[in-house]
C-alpha cells in the first residue's frame, strides 16, 4: 500500500492492488451508472454535505441484489481533490471491518470524481448529537462509543498488514449509524499508514483535521501517532456526555472549547454539571467517574500517557457492564416497568416451571430452533429471580394467523416455523407480503421450554443473538413465539447441507465465526451467566448481510 496522502492515480491504484484479493471488491463505476442512480444528482436526493462535497442517496444493482447507496460527489470548490480522493479509495478496499463504512466503488470520469458507500440510514452521530435533538439514552450512547473504539482499534493494530492506519479526522461527524444504531467510521481521505510494532512511530505531516479535535501535540509538532486519534476520540466521548459541539463560539469564552471546559469543570468540581440533561438521571455516579476518567486519559497533553484504543474499548465495555448490572439491580428491587413485566406474562408463576423455580433460561445464536430451548442454563439460578423479560409484543392468534397467511410458508423446512410480515415500525401484525418478514414459532402447548425461551430472550440483547419480537398465548394451549427473520439459514445448511456447492469464501466463515464469538461472549459476559449447551452449526442462522 503506498502513502494514504501521496498522489495517487487509477492507474497506480490498480497496479497496488492488482495482487490483493480486497480489491476486487471495490468497483469502478461507469459515469452513466451514477446518473442513472441519483436521477443526474437531484438535488432532493441529496442527505449532506462535507468538505468533500454533497452526499446523495440512490439504488446501485450489485449482481442480482438492488442496494441502497450513498454517492459523496467532490465539489469543485472544495479543498479536497484527487489526493483525499484516492487515498480513501485505497484505504478503504483494503480495509474490512463492521465498524468501518464500507465503500461499493468509485467513478473517476473527466473532472468528476464520485465515492460510492453503503448507505446509512441513522446518519451522522453529529446529526443526533447536536441538529436533530434525538433522544439517546445513556446506554444507546455507550453502545456506540464503544462500536467506534472498535474500529479505531481496527484501524490503529488490527488491519492484519504490516501497517497501521491513523485516521487523522476522527469526530462525530464522521461517525456513521447503521439501522442498528452500530457505530461506523467513515471518511478516509486523510488518514496516514505507518508501522504497527512501535505504537508512537510518528509521521511527519502538514497540519490536518478539524479544529476542536487535533491533538495539541500534532499541532505543535507535525509529529502524528496514532495517539492522535485518541485525542480527537476523547473529544467525540465529551460531545456524547455533554452534548455540546467541540468548538461552540456561541456559548462564550468559558464554554467554546469543549475538552478545555470540561477539563476546567473536572478541576472546579462541577462534574455533574457538564452532563447533558437528557441522561443525567441514567448515569450512576460510578460509571460516569469511569467514563470522564477515559475520557481524561485520552485527552493527556503527552502523547505516550494516552492509553491505547483496544483498552479504551476494554474500559468502555467495563462501564456499559456496570451501568446495565446497576439498571438490572434497580429494575429488581423498585419493580419498574421491566420489573413488572415477568408478573404479566401468564406463565412466569406456574409453580415450578415459573422463573422463580427452576427455570433455565436459554438464548439461541442467532437461531429460532426450540430444541436447546430445554438444555440451557444459567450458571447461578438464584441470580435468575432477579431479571426480567424485556418488553415484548403481545400478539392475538388470529392476527398472527393472518400474518403468516393461514400459516402457509414453512421457514426453510422446519416444519413448526413460519414465515409472518409485521409492519417495519410498529411491529404488528400485516397482510401477507407487507411489511418485514419475521418468523413465527407454533408450539402445539404451554411447554417449559417455550417459557424459557421468554424468559431469557428477555435478559438478552444482542446483535448476535436472534432477537424476540412477541409472543401469542391467548389461544391455549397453543403457543407462538415471533422473532427477527433469518434470510440465509443456518450455517450448517451452507456447510453440509443442499447449499454446501455454493461458494462460502474463508473470509466470510471467519466473519461467521466471529459474530458467534461475540454472542456467546455476551452470554458468558453478562449479569445473566446463561450457558448455552447446544452450540452448532445448525443453531447458528445468518442474516441478509
């Protein structure tokens, strides 16, 4: 890979890549192609703007698949040109990771130069942040600091080549959402390679980034390390505390600079007053004394005191365990909503099948089979008295019988699994064919195994563990549980089963693998210690990406 900041053109950028198996990927599109998806750049497509230019919204055909896109179109006004405009096309089809925005291709035809990404439904983490007053909770913001530190880390040491990547303009505004609310890094047209076995190798540079997140140090020396992109890191953590922008002239002199006020405020003893209103009543005072503490580190005005990003994401992680131990705990002792909802659902007080008596909860991978429904554990039952299901959707069996068409469409073969469609916001129950597939459960009676499937989908949440929608009793003895809908089957099913001549590359099974990893983790990880027992292939069903 050459320099991320030297001047690159398509020819050298097919030549660097001409022996990397990611290159592939990244494709060049035709200028009619571009027209053709943003309606010759309508202006009503547009969804931002940047230093690089406007942001347009279109469908680009990938194969057999129509996808939704984002098209960033260089502005000849811009102070960004050919060089931002290659590296980030380097950078970014050579990299892989679920925390960085992916990018479809490019177009380089005559002076326009177009990026093409997956598109972002949420936006920016700025938008939410500071125009559009979105109310984030605590948690949903830790969530998201914490997808960010990943793929900074990623980026920093984990890009499995002999380089690392300073990103160079880290900030809220190029922290992307996904529809999941997962963090994404974006915009690479200014990030630097350099080595990844001396963590302060620096690069010498012109001074570049957005004011309010360049690390002081870069500033006065040119000397870039990856640590500055800890600083500029510790700034997005403030934003998301205080919700207030890193650079606001408009609040006075006090106030402009955010790392400074806080920093000010930190000393004065005014912590509690920095945070914003919207969550200061979700925050206990020990997590937020973890978290500004990160945040302080981050921000050392030495380099070599700022901590490394992979243990920005261990301590992150520490304070979200914390904070949803405390939330749990509260929900027992004050019976909230939460706590109230294991009294509602019928069958969490039938004796000795209640969660008060030997319940086991189980939790599937990714996976609406009822078999390890009875074979799950938790690893300390007296703790399990003290959770609660999550709210769920309480269906009627007619309308569920509606929304599956009569039960007509079996889900890949299984022969208590059906195909339903709810609408995509409220989650209801729709005519067959609108709205979002899911998949419906028949349980021909009240069996244990259906309670327990309830009980701990209802501790669990998970991007990597299937997700409980609803659940329909009111017809008993019959049984229906509603989850999210698996497109690509089980994994087992691509391993031995029909599918197994259909190409399923060793990056993908690593990526597979990894996404198991990292459910089972958050089983064994939470307040809930839930074993699962029955780990397979067959248990482990794949979603549309």
């Amino acid at each position: 890979m050459s320099s991320a900041t030297g001047d690159l053109n398509e020819t050298q950028l097919s030549t660097s890549f001409s022996s990397t198996e990611s290159s592939k990927s990244c494709r060049h599109f035709e200028f009619p192609e571009i027209l053709l998806a943003t309606n010759n750049f309508d202006e009503s497509l547009v969804i931002g703007h940047g230093g690089f230019g406007k942001v347009y919204k279109g469908n680009i055909i990938n194969g057999s698949i129509v996808s939704v896109a984002a098209f960033k179109r260089l502005d000849s006004m811009s102070s960004q040109g050919a060089t931002e405009f290659w590296a980030e096309v380097e950078m970014l089809s050579n990299l892989r990771h679920c925390h960085l925005v992916s990018l479809f291709g490019y177009c380089s035809h005559e002076n326009e130069m177009i990026l093409v990404y997956e598109y972002m439904p949420n936006g920016t983490l700025e938008d939410h942040l500071h125009s559009l007053g979105t109310p984030l909770s605590w948690l949903q913001r830790l969530k998201i600091c914490i997808s960010a530190a990943r793929g900074l880390d990623y980026l920093h040491t984990g890009t499995g080549i002999d380089v690392g990547v300073i990103h160079r303009d880290v900030k809220s505004s190029n922290i992307l959402l996904h529809e999941s609310w997962a963090a994404k890094i974006s915009d690479f047209g200014l990030s630097k390679i350099g080595p990844t076995n001396q963590p302060l190798t620096h690069v010498h540079t012109l001074v570049r980034g957005t004011f309010g997140y360049l690390d002081p140090d870069y500033s006065f020396t040119g000397r870039l390390t990856r640590k500055s992109d800890v600083y500029a890191f510790g700034v997005v953590l403030l934003e998301v505390l205080c919700r207030k922008r890193a650079v606001d002239e408009s609040l006075g002199e006090e106030q402009w600079n955010l790392a400074r006020w806080v920093q000010e405020s930190i000393k004065e003893g005014n912590l509690k007053h920095i945070i914003d209103n919207g969550i200061r009543d979700e925050i206990s005072p020990k997590c937020l004394k973890e978290f500004v503490r990160i945040a302080e580190r981050c921000l050392l005005s030495n380099p070599k005191q700022r901590p490394m990003m992979a243990e920005v994401v261990v301590r992150l992680n520490y304070v979200l365990t914390l904070q949803q131990k405390l939330n749990i705990s509260l929900q027992a002792t004050d019976k909230t909503i939460f706590g109230k909802l294991l009294d509602m659902f019928p069958f969490a007080s039938n004796g000795e099948n209640s969660a008060h008596g030997d319940s086991k909860p189980s939790s599937n991978i990714k996976d609406t089979s009822r078999r390890n429904a009875d074979d799950s554990v938790p690893v300390d039952n007296k703790d399990s008295t003290r959770t609660a299901p999550k709210l769920f959707e309480v269906y009627k069996f007619d309308d569920l019988e509606v929304a599956t068409q009569n039960f007509l469409f079996l889900c890949h073969g299984s022969r208590d699994l059906f195909i339903g469609w709810v609408d995509k916001n409220t989650f209801t129950p729709s005519l067959g064919g609108m709205g979002i597939e899911v998949a419906v459960e028949w349980y021909s009676e009240l069996q244990p195994k259906c309670q327990r499937v309830v009980n701990a989908l209802g501790r669990l949440s998970h991007p990597n563990i299937i997700r409980l929608l609803g659940y329909s009793i009111d017809k008993q003895p019959q049984c229906l549980l509603v989850y999210e809908y698996m497109q690509q089957q089980n994994f087992g099913h691509f391993l031995f089963g029909e599918d197994v001549g259909r190409p399923l590359s060793w990056e993908r099974r690593l990526l597979i693998i990894i996404g198991v990893v990292r459910g089972l983790a958050y089983m064994h990880s939470s307040i809930n210690e839930v074993i699962h027992c029955d780990v397979k292939s067959t248990n482990i069903f794949l979603d549309k990406e």
